[in-house]
C-alpha cells in the first residue's frame, strides 16, 4: 500500500473531520481492496438506517483520536 498519511495534525477542527472521514475510508478500502466489490455493497449500506449510524460512529471514533491528537485545538494564552 501507498504511503498516504503523514500526521494526525490538523490546522483545524474542520480539516481533523475530514481526516477521520478519510481515516474510515481508508479502512474499507483496506478491508474490501475491490472497488468493483465496494460499489456493488454501497446501494444496499447506503440506504440502511443502521449501517449509516455504525459509519458515523466510525467516523466519531477517528475524530476523537485526530482532536487528541491536536491537543483537541486547544489554544494557549
């Protein structure tokens, strides 16, 4: 696999949610590693209440670790 990530650092919040977005794409990507396989499955998740919500607590869990990582943006003085 390529090298894609370098660092959980983020300017700010808004661009650490775009990498935990990213960060839980990328692990379907690697667990499913077929595109042809991935988009066959997308219609059925896509429209499944349940499947939404384990995607969005996916991505809660990536974000929680990007904002410690940023010291959740905290700005001193």
């Amino acid at each position: 696999m390529e090298k894609w990530i370098n660092s959980l650092q983020t300017k700010t919040p808004q661009e650490g949610f775009e990498l935990a977005i990213t960060l839980a794409q990328k692990g379907i990507q690697y667990t499913q590693p077929s595109e042809k396989i991935r988009k066959k499955l997308r219609p059925k998740y896509s429209e499944d209440a349940e499947n939404l919500i384990a995607s969005s607590q996916v991505i809660a869990i990536h974000f929680e670790t990007v904002a410690a990582a940023n010291n959740y943006w905290y700005k001193r003085g």
